[in-house]
C-alpha cells in the first residue's frame, strides 16, 4: 500500500489493445491487460493509442435498386485501357454498373434470385458467378456467358497463375481452364479438375490465392494447391498446431499482409505466413471477441447465418472488416472491425451490409469500402458526411496500478483532440457500478480563454490549440475505476487521447 495518505498519480494513454470482451473486467484492471477496453463502439485506433469516433458512410447511388434488393457481390474492375468500371450483383438476378454520378446502369438481369456474386479480373474481363448460372464475362461494354465449358453452376471464382479456378455449390470439385484462356477446359488443353479430398465430410467452401500457392478452404480444414501447371499440381493438408477449424462462408476470406484471413464458426482464423515445422500455423485473430462466437452471450453472432458473412480488408485505412449478423435478423447487420497496426478489435452496429469491395470513389479519386445494402443502396464507408448519427463509446477499467487499495479519486484530466463547438459525455463508476460515479459534458472546443485572466480551473479546457484537458473532481471511493466517453450526434467526431488520475489511498479491501 503506499505510504501515508500522499497523492498518487495513475497514467493511461493507450488503448491500443483495444475492445476485450473475452477477459474478465477484473483482470483487465490489471497492468498487462491495461491498454484494452471494455467497449468500443464505432471507434477506431489512432497509431499513437488513442480512440476516435469512426466517420460516416454516405449512400452512392442516387436512387434504390429496390427497397427489398440485397446487393450481394461487387467488385472494380480496371481495364488495360484505364477505363475502370463498379460492378454488383443483386439478389433479384441482376449486375449492375454502378456510374460515377450515382446512377446505375442494368448489365443484366433476369438471372436466378436469391444468390451470392464472386467475382474476378482475368485477361482484361470480369468473370462473374452466383452458383446457380453459367459464368458470365463482362468487357467493359457487354455481359455475355463465358465460352467453354466451364462449371454451369460456378460459385467462387479466382485467378491464380495465369488461370481461373472456380468451385460448385455443395461440391469438393476445384476446376481449372487451361493457361491463359478462360474459354478452354479441354484437359489436352492443360486444363482440368480435382477432387479437394471428397470424403472429408465437408464441401469446398472458399478461393484464396497466396503467394505461390492456393489456398482451399473447406468445411472442415483448409488445404493448399501447390505447384506450377496440373503436372505438379499437389494438395495436401494444412496441418495446424492445434485443432482445425473449417470456413463457413465463401464471402469471408481474403489474402492481406502475407497472411490468409477466414472465418470459421468458432472465429475468424489467420493461417500466418510464418513457416513452422515445416508448415502453416493455424490461430485465431479473434480471440479477445471470441464471446461473439461462444454460443448463448450477450454477444453472440448468429451462427446459423455465418454462411453469409462478408469479409474485406481495408488496405487504405489499415483495418479488416467482417460483415455478420448479431441482431438474429438474417441480414448482416454488424462489422468487426479489427486495425491491423494496432491489433484493436472496435464494433460497428446497426449496418446494412449484404457485401464489402474495394472501389474508386468517383467524388476524389481514392479507394474506399463500398458496402452493398439489403435495401437497394450501395454506401461508401469512411466519408465525413454527417447525415447519420453514431453512437461513438469507448470504456476503460483500472485499479489505478493499486491493486487490494480502497481508493479516494480526487481528480481526473481527460486529454481529446480539439474538434469543433461540441461536447462528449463523461460517465465515471467505482466498482462496477456499485458505488459512486457521475456524468460530465466535456467541451471539445478549445476557445480563447487566458490563464490568469478569463480562463477558470475545472470549467475552461486547458492545452495547446489542438489539445484538450479536461478535468473532472470526482466524488466516491472504490478499488476500481471505470471511465466511459461517448458522443451519438451526427457529424461530431471526437478522439480520446487518454487520461490521468490524482487519487490517495484509503485502506485494503477485505475479500471473503
């Protein structure tokens, strides 16, 4: 305990290990768990380790698809001759150009309803599939069915080493065209097909090129293509460290940063590039949320609708994003959103988010996260518009590196980033709630006021012109200390850099 009543000072500003909702409170309260958070709720991570409300999404076409239409797949697609073209597929059987002043155009339509689109750029074409019609290519000018005879019922569609491999529904067959033509699937021709181990119990789920190998993501483990040309082509098993866990959906996968990213029913899983015994090890990303996968909480992910998930990753903003149901609505209402600088875990709630893709934005020229609605709208993540409101919050818990020590706060200094003329909402708990605490409006603009002339203590923001301090005098005593920052307003950003705590002991907690 430390000595006498003198006044301690407990510093936090890092939330880098961001939303742990695995981890029992008390134990986050600890000095190695310190830099989680207990909520985060449309935040994101700034590289210095503070939090910031996340910005807006605005609507991209300027009239619906249909207020029932499930955009389902969409995809960029740059030809060799610069002209690049946004393309998505509906539920209700359509692809559709999506023009840069917002208006859409009808590609095709009168296909089978009810379906989810893949897409890949091969040879200056876009290859579509939904797993029910024959592929269709699209060049920039027409939508025809691909030549040949590939899969009539192709599914997921990728491009790896110079061919096209696609996958069936309810099926373990990988097809392959022959080099360079994705209208030639004559096995003279190099081209072909293999079983991925068909008696395994589970389908062919997922596509994922990597580096120098294709990943195949099965129901019950994934595998790997390797090799060059159907001559040396092998697939063999990804034996992990610990049990394997199989892909639920065709959607939710994607190669970034040297690693494979999918997700499983018990998670979203990392086959990471780092090469032990010989092979690739199998873990989990998603361990500190993993109460969105644990059947029967407060948090869970509806498990039966995983097949449907949505995944991309965010290379411009540095984030991966996983589109899945919580609300038990059978649409896709929630991102987990996890910074791959920062390793933090932020939720995202209360989305439209039939799929993700990378697109242009046509208004500055920038790649952004286009998300396909249940609602006929396609909206672009990450803008500043501020027709929505958000509710931005972020929780924080210590014993003030005090374990065992009833405490008296005196004051807390909570340092934001100076916005605008708006205020976030300060709440303050001792122990869970159980005693004290108070609420406080925090003003993020900085003003003019002078010290020692107009500026008055514990009214008036202290700190360099894009600095704020804000201090609050508590009242209450406990060994625990919670403190929750949170703004709903539409347009009003706010980024939390971290706090201070003046507090003096009081006297050893009795447990038992």
């Amino acid at each position: 305990m430390p000595s006498g009543r003198s006044l301690q000072v407990y510093r936090a500003f890092s939330f880098r290990g961001g939303l742990d909702v695995k981890t029992s409170p008390l134990a986050l309260a600890n000095r190695r768990t310190q830099d989680r958070l207990t909520l985060a709720r449309n935040m994101v991570y700034t590289t210095s380790g503070g939090v910031t409300k996340r910005f807006d999404q605005a609507i991209y076409n300027t009239t619906s698809l249909g207020a029932a239409v499930a955009i389902t797949g969409g995809k960029l697609f740059r030809r060799s001759n610069g002209n690049v073209y946004n393309v998505c597929g509906t539920d209700d059987g359509r692809l559709v150009l999506l023009n840069t002043d917002g208006t859409t155009t009808n590609l095709a339509t009168g296909l089978t309803t009810g379906r989810q689109w893949t897409f890949a750029v091969y040879n200056d074409l876009l290859l579509c599939c939904n797993g029910a019609d024959a592929p269709r290519k699209y060049d920039g000018t027409t939508v025809s069915t691909l030549g040949g005879s590939p899969p009539s019922d192709a599914q997921v569609v990728v491009a790896h080493q110079n061919r096209i491999f696609m996958t069936q529904p309810s099926s373990s067959l990988l097809t392959w065209c022959a080099l360079n033509n994705e209208e030639n699937y004559t096995a003279a021709n190099d081209a072909g097909s293999a079983q991925v181990m068909r008696n395994d119990g589970s389908q062919l789920i997922g596509l994922v090129p990597s580096i120098n190998e294709l990943i195949l993501l099965k129901g019950t483990r994934p595998y790997r293509l390797q090799g060059t040309a159907p001559s040396t082509y092998a697939i063999t098993n990804i034996v992990p460290t610990t049990g394997s866990v199989g892909a639920v959906s065709f959607q939710a996968n994607f190669f970034a940063l040297n690693d494979v990213l999918y997700l499983s029913s018990a998670g979203i899983t990392s086959l990471g590039t780092t090469q032990q015994f010989g092979d690739l090890k199998e873990r989990f990303l998603s361990d500190l949320i993993s109460l969105y996968f644990t059947p029967n909480t407060d948090f869970t992910v509806s498990l039966n609708q995983l097949s449907a998930a949505v995944a991309i990753y965010d290379a411009q903003n540095s984030r991966f994003m996983w589109g899945v149901d919580v609300n038990g609505d059978a649409q896709n209402d929630t991102l987990l959103v996890s910074d791959t600088f920062t390793k933090g875990w932020s939720v995202w709630p209360s989305q439209s988010c039939a799929s993700l893709w990378i697109a242009r934005n046509a208004s500055n020229g920038q790649e952004e996260v286009f998300m396909g609605g249940y609602d006929g709208f396609v909206r672009v993540l990450n803008r500043s518009a501020s027709a929505n409101t958000i509710d931005g919050s972020a929780r924080h818990i210590s014993h003030l590196n005090a374990p065992g020590i009833e405490k008296s706060p005196r004051h807390v200094f909570l340092y934001f980033s100076e916005e605008g003329n708006y205020s976030v909402i300060v709440d303050t708990k001792f122990d869970f709630g159980r005693s004290g605490g108070q609420t406080y409006t925090a003003s993020l603009l900085a003003g003019s006021k002078t010290l020692g002339v107009d500026w008055t203590m514990g009214v008036d923001p202290l700190g360099r012109k894009d600095q704020i301090i804000k201090r609050i005098d508590l009242s209450g005593v406990g060994e625990f200390l919670e403190i929750g920052v949170r703004n709903t307003a539409a347009g009003q950003p706010f980024t939390w850099l971290g706090y201070e705590v003046l507090w003096r002991p009081r006297r050893l907690v009795r447990r038992g």
